[in-house]
C-alpha cells in the first residue's frame, strides 16, 4: 500500500501504457482514471506488434499475464531468410525464458481494457487532452469536449505523438521517421511455416516479416525503402488498392511476399506510414506530469520491445509513487533513474536494426556470409536479447529515494 503521497492520478491515453499505468496505480493504492482520446476501444486500428518475455513479466504484476497468453500465439524463434527460398540465419530467444507472443495490437488492447475494467479501472472514451494547469496542490487536465478532471498527478500515455509531453517541454523533439514505409496486414493463405516462429525476409526491394496463424492465416508486415518520409495521414489518402499493387510490384519476386501479397485484400491492408521512432526525450516530467510508454521512449517497431518497454515503465512508476514523496521532486526522479537508460538502449538497438532492412543486393550477400559469426557474436541470443528479456521487475522491493 502508499506510503507516498500521491493518492489520485489522471491517466491520459488508453492504449497500451495507459490501463497498465491505472491496474499498476491502483495496485500501489493510488485511484487513476484513463482518458482517451478515440471515442471507443481500438478495433481494427493497428497490426502485429510482438511482447517480450519481459512484457509478459512486467504484466503478471498487474494480474494481465494470463489473459495475454490467452491471446496471439508464441514465437520460439526468428528465420531470416534471402526472398529466394534461401537462409541467411535463425535467432532463437533467450533459454529458459517463455517464447514472445506475437498479437494483434487491437486485440493486446481489448483484453488490457477487459482486465482494467475488471479491477475497477475507470476509462473515459472520446476525452481529448488539450491542456493542463498546475496548482500548488493539484493538476488540472483539460479536454476538448470543454470538461475538465483534477488530480494528484498526471500521467501522459498518450503516445509517439504526446501532447503531455509537449505541455512537460514545449521545445520536446518530434518523432523521427526512417525512410521505411511500413505496412501490414492478414492474408488468406498459410504459407509453409513453423507454427512458432517468425519470419523476416531481406527481400530485393524491401524487408518482409510474417508469421502464420493457428487460424491458417498469415499475419505480416512490409517495411519499403522510400525516397522521403510519408506521415500516416498522407500514406492513408492514396487509396488501398493502390499501395497493394505497389507492394505486390515490389516484392513480385520474393518467396513467400509474393503469395502472401497475392492472398491479401485491398480492404485488409493497413496503411501506417513512415515507420517513426522517438528521438531521446530530455525531460520526461515537470511538476505534476511525468510520461511513460511511447510518449517517453518510442523505440522504432523494429526494436520488437515498443508494448514491453511501455509496460514495464508503467509498473516501475507505480511503484516510485507507491513510496516516494511526490511530486516534486522525489518519485518521478527515481523513475526516471530507473527506466532511462534501460529504454534508450532500446531505441538505439531498434534504429540500427533499421539500417539493416536497408541494406540493398551487396549488403544482402554479406550478411549472409557473415551471419553465423553474427549470431555467435553481437546478435547472440544471451548478448543481445539475454539483457532485454530477463529483466524483472520486483514490486515488493522499496523504491530508494
Ligand atoms: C493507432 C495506433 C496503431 C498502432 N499500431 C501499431 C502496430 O501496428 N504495431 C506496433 O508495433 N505498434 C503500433 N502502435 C504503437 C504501439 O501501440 C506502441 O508502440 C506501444 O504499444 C506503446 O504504447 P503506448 O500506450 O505508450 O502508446 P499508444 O499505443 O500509441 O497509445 C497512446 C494512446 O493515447 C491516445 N491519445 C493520444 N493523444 C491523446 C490525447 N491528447 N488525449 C487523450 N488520449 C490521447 C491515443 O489515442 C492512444 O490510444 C500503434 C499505436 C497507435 C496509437
């Protein structure tokens, strides 16, 4: 129970960081309420995205690891392949650890949501932060449907895209965004597949990853080169048909892109733009508002570690204002001691990993030749992957000031 000070939060954001953020809050005896922006859970918004074994930890302390492995299917391992029915290496996870679950955002979402509200969690739909005054004694939030909610604190999980952050630090960086289209979406066809592993194709155009579902269905995603970057907004003008025939040009001769391509629906393809990483955030809080998940450290989807990263920043907040005093200066300080460098090495992993997807015919053939060395060196499963997906967070143990 607290024996800090805070006792009530406004959580802005319902995504992913925001009903772990309140389960976490109320767990530490503090009350949050969520609100979200969109006037309702996301169905249909998003694609695949993966949770590490460390995300499924962080959740088990909100009690949302058994509804999470109830959803997805697990991924044991990655196959890299060359688009030409070829190998270039395989990845296996950390031993010891369970396998990463790969899910479908909307669906991570709803069952977040599902066991918020099970625990009490208040969400409000079609709540727009606008603004926010600080009181000596209380915040204050602001919406755009004119109301307004006070409390204690105030948490921004309100995304790449944060308005909190920019409330925290007008002069905060924007979003960085690689010039790497990103595109996913389900195809009706199972191509051959182990049914827990995933696959990464470097194809000749462009970078292809898929899995294959218990469904008999193939959950993939494209990432292709283009000459500049092209926010969602943009990309999402240019009708579906259109991107999909681009797509099916693009990767026309890499195995399996080709089928799964072929087997996909204009009306089942999603259009994301640029794929967009944050830059790092000098100030994560200021006086009564502080940031967790992609508002804070937006690592490139690349990373594999954006839900996982935004999960575990939320319990480890919960816990500084469960004993901390605060705010200012004493919990959001410790939180921020606990969790920067973890998250920024994450980003910083994830943007290389991007430079990989780019690497052209020439590049290809190296990492081909060069990958046995690679998985035995940097990209061994214990030197790499050990660090991120061992992590655990003990919630009973004090936060020091
Ligand atoms: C629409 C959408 C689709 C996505 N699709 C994918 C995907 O396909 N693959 C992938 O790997 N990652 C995807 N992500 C990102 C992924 O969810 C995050 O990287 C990660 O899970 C961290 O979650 P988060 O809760 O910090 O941020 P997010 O999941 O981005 O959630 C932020 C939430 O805050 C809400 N919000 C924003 N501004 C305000 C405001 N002013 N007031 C109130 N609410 C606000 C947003 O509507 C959103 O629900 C997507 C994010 C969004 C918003």
């Amino acid at each position: 129970m607290s024996t800090g000070t805070t006792r009530t939060a406004l959580v802005i954001g319902g995504g992913i960081a925001g009903p772990v953020t309140a389960m976490a809050l109320r767990k530490a005896g503090i009350e949050a309420t969520v609100y979200e922006a969109y006037p309702g859970t996301a169905d249909g918004v998003g694609v695949t995205l993966t949770l590490a074994p460390n995300g499924l930890d962080a959740l088990r302390i909100v009690g949302a690891d058994e509804a999470v492995s109830g959803i997805g299917q697990p991924l044991v391992r990655s196959e890299m392949l060359d688009g030409r029915g070829g190998r270039i290496g395989e990845l296996a996870g950390p031993a010891g650890l369970p396998p990463s679950r790969g899910l479908w955002r909307d669906e991570l979402c709803r069952v977040l949501h599902e066991t918020a509200a099970a625990q009490g969690v208040d969400v409000r739909y079609g709540k727009r932060l606008v603004g926010a005054e600080e009181h000596p004694d209380r915040i204050v939030a602001r919406f755009a449907d004119g109301t307004a909610a006070e409390a204690d604190v105030l948490v921004g999980a309100d995304g790449i895209r944060s308005t909190v952050r920019g409330l925290i630090d007008p002069d905060a960086p924007e979003p960085l965004a690689a010039r790497l289209l990103n595109f996913g979406g389900a195809a009706d066809i199972a191509v051959p597949a182990r049914p827990d592993s995933s696959y990464f194709v470097f194809g000749r155009r462009g970078f292809f990853g898929y899995w294959v579902q218990p469904d008999g269905r193939t959950a993939w995603f494209a990432n292709l080169p283009h000459d500049r970057p092209v926010p969602a907004a943009e990309a999402r003008a240019v009708p579906a048909s259109e991107w999909l025939a681009r797509l099916r040009e693009a990767y026309a001769r890499d195995e399996p892109a080709r089928d799964v391509l072929a087997r996909t629906d204009a009306g089942a393809l999603v259009v994301l733009g640029s794929l967009e990483s944050m830059p790092k955030v000098p100030t994560w809080h200021r006086g009564r508002m502080v940031l967790v998940g992609d508002a804070a450290h937006a690592p490139s989807s690349s990373s594999g570690q954006g839900a996982s990263q935004a999960v575990e920043s939320a319990v480890q907040l919960a816990r500084c204002l469960r004993d901390l005093p605060g705010p200012p200066p004493g919990a959001f300080a410790a939180y921020e001691r606990l969790r920067r460098a973890r998250a920024e090495k994450i980003i910083d992993r994830g943007n290389r990993t991007n430079g990989s997807k780019t690497v052209g015919p020439v590049g290809r053939t190296m990492m081909k030749l060069m990958m046995p060395v690679m998985t035995r060196t940097f990209l061994s499963p214990e030197r790499t992957l050990g660090p991120e997906q061992r992590y655990t967070i003990d919630w009973d143990a004090p936060v020091a000031a």
